[in-house]
C-alpha cells in the first residue's frame, strides 16, 4: 500500500474529499500526513476525523514536504489556484512525486519550472484533468488512434456550465469567490475552470497539436471582471481546424461538457452527462451507441471500466482511473499514461494565449 | 382560392414539388401556369404531370411573367441561386408578387434592387427560411418576446450536416454539383446552403441585431475549393454575443440545426431533429421540456401548430406555415409575418461579410 | 384524379380535416361530394367552405350513397364509430369502395358483415390505422420479414397518453364526450381509442398471430364508467409472447405509442414521438440509430418517405402514406398493402376477447 | 470505524468486491475478518490480496461466525444464493449484525426464520437492494410521500437485460451457469436476479402494499428451463393498479430498470441507465427534468447526493449509499432506513406467489 500525504482540502474544501474518495476506492493508497489548511486547528479538526496521527500534522507545506520526505510515496496537492506553483515546488524539492489539483499554475513560468524540477529529479509530476478518465474518452482515443474516424477534420467541443450565470462572488458564495479573484484564481475565471478541461482533452483523444487560436473571452453577466464565456477558434498540425465554447453562464446547463470530433471515414460523439455511451458515427452507415462494457471497449480502454455494462461508472470513478493510472506508474515503474506536469504547462500556455488573442480582439496567436 | 404560376422545379428538382406539397397542404392557392425548366420539353413534361393547361406553359420566366401579370395571384422562384435575381426582377416588373427560394441572391446589389423594386410597387417579396415556419421556433419567439429568459446574453446556433463528407460533387451527384460550383451558387458552398439559415433564426427568434461578425470558413475536404463548414463570431446590438457553426462535413450528422440562446433568467434549446419539443431551463428552477400543442404554446405560436401534441408535425408543416403566412397577407392584406425580401437581403449581405472576414483571416467586419 | 366522397367531418370534427389534408397532400383524390353532418345546414357550411357544388351535398350518407354511386371513386367514412356500420353499409351496397376511420365497428359480427359484403362485391375497404403509414414502422415490417432479428420471442407495446388522466368527459369536452359514452364509443373507451392501434400494428410488424390473450381493463380515473387503461398478456402462434399496455390516463405522458420487438439475432424499437427513427440492436453488437430516408431504408419502406433524411416527415405524412397505397391500389389494380376491413374485423375481435377476459378477472381467451 | 467481516466474495466472484469497494467509498468500515470460499486456500488468497491478518480467515461460515462473534461490527454474506438462509443464520446465532445479497433466501419459510431470529435477538440484517440507493430513487419517494404526484393510480416497472438472450449457461459461463441452475438460484433465474430489484422498489418508492398478483414467467431461449421473463399484473391496497416486465432475454437491452408512477396530480419516471435525472410530470403543465444535485433534490433524498450537479454518481455510489444508512444505524443506533430482512422476506413471498400464479396459467394469487 502506498502512503500518501494531502496538501489543501481542509474543512469545506469540497474536492480534497474527492482526491481523498477516488484514491479509497482504488484500495492502492492510504493517506498518512496532511497539512489541509493555513490554519493548523483547521489542519488538525481534519486530521482528526481522518483518523491521521497528530504528529503527522502541519502548519504548512513546506515543513510537511521537508519532514515527509522519506517516509511517504508522494502528496496530492489540491489547495487553490495560487498555491499551486509554491506547494508543488516545496514537494518536488524534497524528492516527493506529486499530484496536483487543475488548472496547474497561474504562469508558464511556474509551470515551465516545476516540469523542469520533476524531470530533473525524475519525479512523477501528474495534473488532475478527470475527465480523461472516463472510460468513454479512452475508448475514443483508442479508436481515433485505430483510424476508426479516418483523418480528423474538425473538433467542436464545448463545456457549458450555468452556476455563475448570477453574480455568486458578490453573495459570499465561497467556490464563486476564489474562482471570481483574479489574484487567486490567475487572471481567468471560466477559462481556468471549465476551458481547460477542453484543452486538455481535445489533444489526448485526438492526438493532433494546436498551432494557432483566436480567441474571444467573454464578461456576460454583468459586474464580472473575468471571463465567464468565450470562444476559442483553432488550427492543428494535420490541418484540422476546430472550435472551442466554453461558459458558466449558460443558464440552465449543468456541467455540458461535449465532444465531438469529425473524420473523413467517420465522426465521435461524447457528452459527459451521458458518460457511459459514446456514439459512433461510420461514414454512410447509421450511427451506433457504443456502452461501456466489455461487448463494446477496446482492450486499451477496458481498465477504465470496473462495472458490467449498463452499471453507470460516475465522475468519482474516472477521477479513481486517473489515481490509478499515477499508482501504477509508481509501483510497477513501467509509464502508464496519466496527465502530466507537462500537459499541465501546455494548458497554462493555452491559457495565456487565449487571454492575449482576446485582448487584441481575437487576433491569431501562435502556438510554440 | 388564390393562384399562382411557379417557375424553377422541373423534372429532378426536389424543392419545387415541396413548393407544391406545402401549398397545396394549405389549399390557399392553385397552381395554375409554370415555367419549370430552361427546356420547354421538360416544363410540358411537368406541366402535364400537374394537370395544367398547355398554353400556360412558358419557354422562358419572362414570358411567363409578361403574360400571366394580371392572371396570377402570386410567383414561385425555385430556380436554382443564380438564376433568382433575373427571375424575381421580371415578376416584380410584372407586377407580380413573389416567393423565392433560399439563400435570395447572390450580391446584395441585386438582392437590394429586388426590394427597392417590391417597395415601389408595393408587391410582397418573400423568402422560404423553412425552419422560421416551425411550431416551436415561434414559441422561442414568443417568449423571448415576453421576457421568459430575461435579457439575451449568448447565443449558440449550428448547424452540421454531413451529406457533403465525401466530394459528391466530383462524382456527378446534382444537388451536391450545383452547391459546389461557383458561378451557381454564388462563391459559398454550405455558408449558403446551412448557415444562412441560422443568419436568418437567429435575429428572428432573439430580436437582436448583429453588429459585427468574425468568420473563418473551412474547406475541410480536400478537392473542394468552396467552404464546406465555417465558424462565425458574433456581436449584437444589445452587447449580446454569440457564435455560429455550420458545416455540411460533419460526418454522420443529418440536419442538426440547433439553436440555444441564453439569457439573465433563463435558457431556450431548440434541435430541429426533435422539432416538436423545446427545451426551456429557467434560472435556478428544472428544465421543462415544452411540447407542441395547445397546452404548452403561446397564443403566437397556436396558429403554427395544426395537429393534436404527441402527433408529430415535420418539416413540411413547417414549410406550408411560410406559405400561410404569405397568402394570409396578400388574402387580407393585414401584414402577416413571413420572411422577406428585406430579410433575404440581410442574409445576402451577411454572406458577404463572412466571405470578407474570411479572406481577411478571420478578422472583424462591422455590418451595417 | 380520383374523385371521393366524405361522410362525415364537418364543424368540429377534428379528423375529417385530417382525412382531407393527408388525401390534398398526395394530390391522387379531389374531394367532390359531401355529408358532413346529420344536420344539412352544418353540411352546406362545410361543403360552401370546401368549395363544393351545392347539389353534391346531401342530407344523408344513404341518400350519398345511393346518388353517387357511379361518380366518385370512394367514400371516406369519419363519422363517430357508433355509425361507421351503418354507413360504410350504405356506401359498399351502392358498389362504392370505402375508406373508414379506426376503430371499425362495435360488433364483430357488424365487421364480419361488412367484409363478406366487400368481398362479394369486388370492392375495396380500408381502415385508418395511421401509425402503418410510417416509414419506420415500414421498415421495422420489412426488416423482420428479412430476418434481421431473427425469430422473435417477445413483443412489447404500449401507448400511453394522459389527456383523460382528468375526467374531462364530465366537462363538456366534446372529444372525451363522445369516447367515455358506452352507446357511441361501444363498450370501450381507450381500448378501442389507442389500444386499437397497438393491436393493428404487432401482427402488421411481426407477422405473428395472436392465439390467446389475458386482458385487465382499468378504470382508473374516480367517475369514469368505461376503460381508461389496460393490460393484456398475449400468446402468438410461433410460440413468442408479449404484453400490451394502453391508457388514456397516464398523467404527463402525450402519445407514446412504443413498440419493441425482441428476437433471437436481435431487437428493434421505435417511438412515436420521436418516428423517424428506429433503433436496431442486433445480438453482441451496438445498437444502431437508423435514419428515415435513403441511406437506411430498405427498398420496401422508401416509397413510403418523401423528404430528406433529418427533415422531419410527421403523422399527416403517415397518414397520407395510408391513403396512397388505397388509392394506388385503385388506380392500378395491383392490390397494395393498406389496412383492410379484414383488419378491422380481427381489431373489434380482440376488443370483444379482451372485454370478456376483464369480465372474466383477466382469464384467457383463446382467438379464433 | 466498524469492523467486519465477509462471507462469500472470493475468486472471480464479481460482487464480493462491489461490496467492499461500497464500503470502503463510505469509510465507516474496515474489512477484518473473511471467509471468502468454500476452499481455505482460496479464502487465503483473496485474504493475502485484501491485506487480512491469517488467523482471521476461516475455512467455513459457521466457524467465522462462532470466532468472530465478539470481534466484529457485522457480516457480509455475499455467497450464491442456495448458501444466503445457513450462512446469515449461523451469524445471526453468533449475534452478528448481517448484511446479505439479495435474492434473500430461497423459500419464505428460510426468510421468516431469520427475520424472527434477528428480531428476538435485535440485530440488524440487511438486504442490498442497491436500485433503492440511487439519490433519484429516493427523490421520488420523497416526492410521492409529499404528494406531488397525488393518488397514485398506475404503476408500470420493467426490468430488461439482454445479456441472457443466448443459452449462455450451456457455454461454461460463471455469473450464467449458477442463475440457470435451479438447485443454486431456488426456482427462477430472472425473476430472482432482475424481477425481486421491482418488486422490492415499487414499495418502496410507492408506499403502495401489493394485494394479489397474476404472473406469466416465461422460458423464451430455447433449452432453458427457468423463467428468463415474465410479466405480472398488480394491484395494490389502494386500489391502484399495475404492471411489471423483467426479462433477461431482451435482446440488445442492457440494465433497462425502468419505473413509471402516474397519479391524478402528476406521472413520475425514473431509467436506471440515467440515473442523476427524473422526469417530474404535473398535471397540465409541462415535464420537468430534475437533476440529481442540491438545487432539485428534496431534503431526505440530498444525504444520497454526494458530488455537484452534472456530475454523474454511478451504481457504486447507489451501492454505498445503502451501505452508509445500514452502517449509520449502527454507529448512531438511530433507525436509519434500509432494505431489511423484512423486505427481503416479502420479495421471497413474491418470488413464491410469481411462481404459483405462473404454474397455474397466470391465475390470481392473493398476497399475505
């Protein structure tokens, strides 16, 4: 069993208990020490109703990460946004692999410096993007990657949420607050939450690289600052081209993250309110609804499915899948593939190119 | 009973038989002459399938229009895009008033002539925007109109198709090489085709007027030389903004027109291939989902609706509502609302302004 | 052009302007005579507003009948049930082919008099079981006979609506009135309204018989006298086994005619509010969304679609598929597949066993 | 943290591990004590991958009861069926709280004794119904219990799965071969596997007590000899109404679980392979989509809620949850609502009075 420590996720930290959840159900790691706030009582009152030693609590990170060192296999960071780039350079200094919470760090700077440091220390350095952990999304990687959709043309993919279609951050709403504070959150509300999301899984599944954007981000409900909408038009490698939407102020929507993807021999389509199915476009043939199961999952995506077909598997299981694969790559030294420090920079490069497209009017960017 | 002559939907032609079908649905108006092909022997054959009278069969539209002027209530132009313009401007100079198919002309020169040649002559100029005639895109109307979704702040329109995957048009297929080739169909391929109906719904169904527009057209298969997709960043009046994605590319999508505007109370979707249902998601409260029939639709909306709910009305329906509309006016000569030539100007110029922004690199054009 | 007759379908009555639509829509039958009504002054209203001569509207269907015997093709019978006997009588003893609405009669011993009359006379009889008229239930017809579910094993189909789920026949609701009256509607309120259609469509699909059935009638709404729900359990020929479920009073539903066949390569279902498509799911592989239009029609069903794929075709389209293939039959001579008289016997059957089964607390009767 | 042990759930026993992965999402109890097979050795290897202390597993049920009557919180019993009554006995007997699989016992006398032996001795016992721990689920029985759908009037619940659409059990399969054998699954295959999941959530949801039934179960593959489906009328204290289909033979279906609840205020609808949703549909107004989440959830369904809107809780987490409220009740020792032995006795009573009715060709069978 691995032993691990928990930097961020104190009371009312609602997704600490979920990094906390999936790395349970997974039965590969057991949590020994944390430092879960910058307050210690805070620290402790957690602490104690996670049944830790008190000795392996502490008052910050730093002092977490030098005295834990030898004794833990590595430490999941899930503070806010800002804390992000001190807390995992403190790990990695001291030798500890790292799983950090999404979006990375607010600079490709911080970014840059910390993939540095894990490669130089060759140190795990993995970013929690869930959603490449829903057995769906594999199998669409594995199928794009069979040629299942012939040579991509055309990426839409959009993530629309409607939570902030009010003004929240102005009503003491806490979750609203952090993400709505450009000095927390990194000069990006939306952008930051929900559009990295797409940014990170446009390339996984479909193998291709953005090589230019224009981007517009948008300010719809009114006495926000940051973006809670925008746009994103891109190019890739091959020469495909795509479009990004992304809001949470589309009222009424959920949580819409979709993709869809469109090939000469055929087309995907994912929605992650439907997680379960995946629906498959051949080019002049009815389109087919594959479910996650063994009857349908090619072997690269079956260790993302614990369940029989038609058991829905959820969001904390793909976020399970995605512990697991990091676990993996720990115990058995072989590379399995999680999202790493390095998709975590290019994400943040993403970030700072839409932020600069949008603020020459949706200029053309290119992309290193 | 009203009559009418049609010219254009000759033999092959698809659209003019569902000209036909959705007058004849209404029983407003009689067919009663026709010029349906440049060949006499075709316009016979078809004038003698419809049991009309030969001497009112015509070798050119402007013999037809010469000569049936006083004779006719009223003239179909379902020929295809770049023969509209000669053959509205003979019936209006006829004296004539006239249906044209979609997309109107190709510059907005000509199409801007049509409608000061109607204006001066008092005649009606109507445009078959099909999907404004459905039941439940009037409903949006209706309650966009009264306030159900407060202030409109985005706007998600679409509409992928993906007949067009393969170049059909180097294959002699009809409707694709007509679409496909330039001097026919005016420097646009799908733009025309698909996305000029969402230049249409958009302003129709949300009462906004768009300000600006950034459009980067894709010809995603290779061969083709017209855009076969294209996304459309918009701007309106109101400070609302919006995007557009149109393609005929999208391989294993039918006719997914899908219109999604969001509001500060509100949210409204609309997907054409379940045409009977719309999705409406107040602030804060469960969607709803609204069914075609009296129970659900506003008083506007009712004269749209025929049949009882649960039973569906298609597209057809939808285009014989058009119809309605325009005979209402010309019957009563209360002004009835149904697309015009006004309208397909709009949509010739917005044409114009995407082929511009487009060939600038995806750069801002302000309209109007 | 075929000329026809209406019996029935004057102020008021819904499905008399349907018949008419649907037979517009074809454009094979000009509607020339009428009795609308029982009383003459509605039938000269209608008749007037229809633009008929005076002097082919008649005080009553006898007097039609017998008057029009040698000028029109047919007669469309869509008088309320309690009289469709009577007058389809009147018309096939003055060699006058019919169409009738559903359900047929009240007795099968009416039916069963009707079709021997029929058939002495070399005439043709139909019945409007719409649901027939859609292509995709064509196609469900034609893939089953192909084999592409293999034996089948189960049938279960159901249609529920709510608008009795109040008892609106106590309000004076003219629709509801007529239905809920034993002496008019013959015995049976949803059962001979909705629960007649499913009986049509399972052996018109399936191609099985039934050999017996076990039925409870439900009054589920307090007041109400006749059925306004019901099971039936029922046993085919081949040895495969099904359910039926009919109401009239489940609250929020709309018309949700569902019919869904398991076989032993496969299974097939489709749904009427959503009726241009059908989902195939054969045996070990993922379920497939056919499409109404050519690309998924077999060469049986694509006669009975008209536009393109993704253009919604509706239940007056289904409706007037209906009456295409009567008259083709007509016109041709070829006999064509349309619901006959013969049908509509074995429908008033299957009311009469499954009203002495709910008699009997749901014991078996065996069919013929 | 609880203590306790499992009975069953060894190798290539699939639920065995469902159980724990529940219980270890929750983090109320720590798995001490196993035996997993009826082979030590295998017990040892399951116990040697599960981390267990040697001398805590034993070779027999009765043996671990005897031992670890003192040392633990409760029992799991996850055996095949036959092996349910003399397991749960033999803790029982020790006083050991019990959690056990469902089908309960194979006969009502087995269920009845051990219900007697849990009262007399106070001891919890459980029965995992996992349906009922969907948070939706139990969103509609809050719902019915404040009375948004009215009286109820009809229910209609379907269980299909297709996965036995194959004899399955001729071909070696595990999970196949012991349903299909009468000695090791007591009488009926898919009535005890699929149909007791109905009979025990239409209760449940409903408050409605079944008062006699009338049940067809039918072998539809050919060669087997226990029920694959069946069908049965209901009718309840109320003088509601119902029907249940559960079949595994449906061919290309899934995990179809499916409840319909209409009342005379509204119609409640419930699909299992969409779990976060629920159609709410109130009389006369139009259907609302609830999603699973703080914004629609009743107060008494939000403990089974765990993470945001949109963000799918899967089958595990229903799992969990009735775990949680059966571990609540015996931490807080306040009566927390489970599925009991109680329930699991009157789901035998139903099995029985299935397989009465059926043997008597679907005759009324009165309930308790």
């Amino acid at each position: 069993m691995l032993k691990y420590a928990m930097i961020g996720g104190g009371p009312g930290a609602f997704v600490g208990a979920v990094h906390r959840n999936a790395l349970a159900l997974n039965g590969q790691a057991e949590l020994v020490a944390g430092c879960f706030s910058r307050d210690l009582d805070k620290t402790r009152a957690t602490g104690a109703e996670l049944g830790l030693d008190e000795d392996r609590l502490y008052a910050t990170p730093e002092e977490l990460a030098r005295l834990e060192g030898g004794d833990i296999d590595f430490a999941v960071v899930v503070t806010s946004n800002e804390a992000h780039y001190p807390n995992v350079k403190a790990c990695l200094e001291n030798n500890i692999h790292v799983m950090c919470d999404k979006p990375f760090t607010h600079t490709s700077a911080q970014a840059g410096e910390l993939v540095r440091l894990a490669r130089e220390r060759d140190l795990l350095l993995g970013v929690t993007y869930t959603y490449a952990g829903y057995p769906m999304v594999r199998q669409m990687r594995e199928m794009i990657a069979r040629g299942d959709i012939g040579e991509i043309r055309f990426v839409n993919a959009e993530y629309p949420q409607g939570w902030l279609a009010e003004l929240l951050e102005a009503t003491g709403h806490v979750q609203a607050g952090w993400r709505a504070d450009p000095a927390r959150s990194g000069g990006t509300l939306s952008l930051g939450d929900v559009g990295s999301h797409i940014e990170y899984l446009v390339p996984h599944v479909t193998g291709l690289t953005l090589t230019r954007l224009a981007a517009r981000l948008d300010s719809l409900v009114e006495g926000r600052t940051l973006d809670d909408n925008g746009v994103v038009l891109t190019e890739y490698d091959s020469g495909a081209r795509g479009v990004y939407w992304y809001s949470q102020a589309a009222t009424g929507t959920v949580n819409g993250l979709r993709l869809r993807v469109f090939g000469d021999k055929g087309g995907l389509e994912w929605f992650q309110e439907d997680q379960d199915h995946l629906r498959f476009m051949p080019l002049n043939e009815p389109p087919r609804i594959l479910v996650r199961g063994p009857a349908d999952l090619l072997p690269g995506a079956m260790p993302y499915s614990h369940t029989p077909a038609g058991h829905p598997e959820g969001w904390l299981m793909a976020f399970a899948n995605i512990y697991r694969a990091f676990c993996d790559t720990l115990i058995t030294g072989a590379v399995v593939d999680f999202p790493t420090g390095g998709d975590g920079l290019r994400g943040v490069r993403f970030i700072e190119a839409c932020l600069e497209s949008s603020r020459r009017d949706a200029a053309w960017v290119n992309m290193g």
